[in-house]
C-alpha cells in the first residue's frame, strides 16, 4: 500500500502540470495584411513587419523615421555600398545573399529618372565651336556659348521672319548622299527645318523629347555592352545575366555622381578640374568593379576595360546620333 499512494498522486497532479503552460501559453500574433501567424518581427507568408497600431502623429514619425534612417535600412546600406565598394552588389546579388539590398532593376531605374528630372531642371547651356577658314597653316576655332533661341552668325534668325520661314532659309542647300541616302536624304531637309524652327522658338521641344528618348536608349546601350563583356570573359564562362548585373550597377552609380557634379556646378562654388577628377574616379570605380567580380590579375582586368571603353565609345555616339535624329523627327 505505502508504493501505490506516490502514484496515484502523480497521476492526479499530471492535468494540473500539463494545463499550466496551456493556461501560461501567450496568444497567437497574426499578421494583420495576409492573416498567417506571426512567430517573429516579420510574416513568413508576406514579409510585412509586426508592429503595434499607429494611433499617434509622433509614433508615425519615429516609424518613418527608422524606416529611412535604420542601419539595416535596405536603402542606406545599397546606396553605402553603391558609393564606396565597386562590384560589391554584384558580386553579394551573384552570391544569393539579395534580401539586404535593393534589386538592381529598381535601383537603376528611381536612380535614372531623378537623374533626368534633375537634368531637365538644370537647362543645360549649349557650346558653337567656330571655326576661321581664313588661317590655312592651322585652325583656329573659339567656343561660343549659345543660348536658347538664338543662332550663330548666318544662321541666326532675321527681323520679321517666322521660325518656319528660318528654318526653310537655313535648310534650303541640304542634302545628303552617303549610306541609306534612299530615305535619309528626303527626310533629313525637314528634321533640319523643325529643328531650326524649335530653336529660334526656344528650343524647349527638343530638349524634352530628346531626354524623353535617353532613357529608351539606355535599355539597348547596356545589353550592347554587356555582350561585348561576354565575349572578352568567355574563358572561364560567365553568364549574360552577370554583366548586364555589372552595367546596371555601374549605371546607378554614374548617375549618382554626374547628377552631383551637375548640381554643384551649377549651384556650387567652382573648383577647378571637377570634370577630370570625376572621370578618374568613374574610371577607377569600373576597373576596381571588374576586378571584384571576375577576380582576374591587374593588367589583364586593364586591358579588357581599355577594349570596352572603345565599344563604350562608339556605342555611345553611335546612340546618341540615333537618338538626337529620332527626337528631332518626332517633333
């Protein structure tokens, strides 16, 4: 009798001890955008964060604020790494380690358009280089600064005449017969007389319409390079994806950097060689980027990126003749 009495009270007091910590047990947290529960800071359905109501303009203050100013901000810490680290995001989004930042596709893109917003703000001026063709043992040439709505020497507009009319005047001898002059030659007389006519306006039409197009051919500049690269990285094999990943990158840091250099000429003090030394550093940043990446030696890494700036060259113009004479035939 005296060993069946400890059991039976143990196995009275096993509802109580097992109730306990049902009784204790908090209650379940559920995300209030999908209805999944919540175990820890964020859903594991939608990733949306668990946080208390806002019911305060100072508790939606501190939330903004830690939304923009946090150290693990996904923000501060792509734009920390964008700046200071070349080839850095490509080479953790290669790794799969992506959560921590910015998706390339979406850096590049809000990083392009305040680029162009703050270029269409600026209203850049535009530079004449006139040539003397009286000096025959060397050119002699000075730079005229021009601006809006007014043209140089004979081309500028005379009294009483329509924007039309000078157009017609400045465009009358045009014509052009080297390749595809077969529908090149028709129409370059009438690009030449709406783009006459939209400066002695102003010149406002086509500035827009060809900052407009800018970002359009972008999406075919960077494919172009990025093909270039594969074809130099082709031993040991690298796929499409990761030097188009290396240009948009590359990308949203240029615009960061001209969109500064813009800015500050503009309303900052001048500083003397600005322009060179931005050169360097982007040049710096796309060999230190390509280093990071492909991990090759210095001079090979040097070589390849002086065979890029070739192609970057003449892709470059070759766009930037395209999309001058597309936005002026759209006018």
């Amino acid at each position: 009798m005296s060993s069946s009495a400890p059991l039976a009270g143990t196995a009275a007091d096993a509802p109580l001890s097992a109730a306990a910590p049902a009784a204790a047990a908090p209650p379940r947290q559920l995300c209030e955008n999908c209805g999944a529960e919540v175990t820890q800071r964020y859903c594991g359905a939608c990733g949306q964060r668990r946080e208390p109501p806002v019911h305060s303009l100072w508790h939606f203050s501190r939330v903004a604020t830690e939304d923009l100013t946090h150290a693990d901000s996904r923000l501060w810490r792509t734009l920390r790494a964008l700046l200071f680290k070349p080839g850095h995001l490509t080479a953790e989004f290669l790794a799969g380690r992506r959560a921590r930042y910015l998706p390339p596709v979406r850096l590049y893109l809000v990083l392009s358009v305040l680029f162009f917003l703050l270029a269409s703000s600026l209203q850049p001026k535009f530079v004449v280089l006139q040539f003397d063709a009286d000096d025959k043992d060397s050119v002699q040439y000075k730079a005229v600064p021009l601006e809006k709505g007014q043209l140089p020497g004979e081309l500028a507009a005379q009294a009483g005449e329509t924007p039309e009319q000078a157009g017609e005047r400045v465009c009358k001898d045009m014509h052009y017969s080297g390749p595809s002059s077969d529908w090149l030659g028709p129409a370059l007389p009438g690009v030449c007389r709406k783009v006459v006519a939209d400066w002695v306006t102003g010149g406002h039409q086509l500035f827009e319409a060809f900052l407009h197009n800018v970002p359009r051919a972008m999406f075919l500049f960077l494919p172009l390079l990025a093909a270039v690269m594969m074809l130099m990285y082709w031993r040991p094999r690298h796929y499409y994806v990761e030097h188009l990943l290396l240009f948009l990158h590359n990308h949203a840091l240029v615009f960061i950097v001209i969109g500064l250099v813009l800015a500050w000429s503009r309303w900052g003090f001048h500083i003397p060689g600005l322009g060179f030394a931005t050169f360097v550093y982007l040049a710096w940043y796309m060999y230190r980027s390509m280093r990071v990446v492909y991990r090759q030696g210095p001079w090979l890494t040097l070589g390849k990126l002086s065979v890029l700036s070739l192609f970057y060259l003449a892709f470059a113009m070759l766009l930037l003749v395209v999309t001058s004479f597309y936005s002026a035939l759209m006018l």
